[in-house]
C-alpha cells in the first residue's frame, strides 16, 4: 500500500499541476489512438467527441433538452438556404 506521505505528495502535484497531468493525458489518449486506429479514425472520434460536448455543453448551459437545441438548431440552419 501506498505511504500516506507519497499519497499526499502525490495529490499535491496533481492538484497543483492539473492542467499539466491533463494536457499530458490527452496527448498520451490521441498517440494511443491513433497508433491503434490510424489518424483519420482518429480524428474523426476527436470531431465527433467535439460535436458532443458543443452539444451537452450547450444542454447544461440554456437547462434545455436535446431535442429542443437539435430543432431549433435545425430551423436556423435550414432558414439559411431559404
């Protein structure tokens, strides 16, 4: 088991380094990736992960449900081409 003292050690780097461990993660997660799925694969997991947290994103934001943001994001694309 681990020591309490290297654990704490531990969660203070990560705490003080947050966006360092996860920028690294991320990194690390796309190299994986894409050595196992190819790059265009992977890129395309990338865009649609993308797609999907624009659209929770914007759920959680207006406290809207999908259904709702998909409709009226369709009649505002669609009042484009008329």
């Amino acid at each position: 088991m681990i020591d309490d003292e290297l654990k704490a050690s531990i969660m203070s780097f990560l705490r003080e380094n947050r966006g360092s461990v996860a920028g690294a993660s991320i990194g690390l997660l796309i190299g994986i990736f894409i050595l196992v799925f190819g790059f265009f694969r992977t890129l395309f997991l990338v865009f649609c992960i993308g797609v999907g947290l624009f659209v929770g994103n914007q759920s959680d934001r207006h406290n809207a449900h999908m259904t709702e943001i998909f409709i009226e994001w369709q009649a505002k694309f669609l009042e484009r081409f008329r």
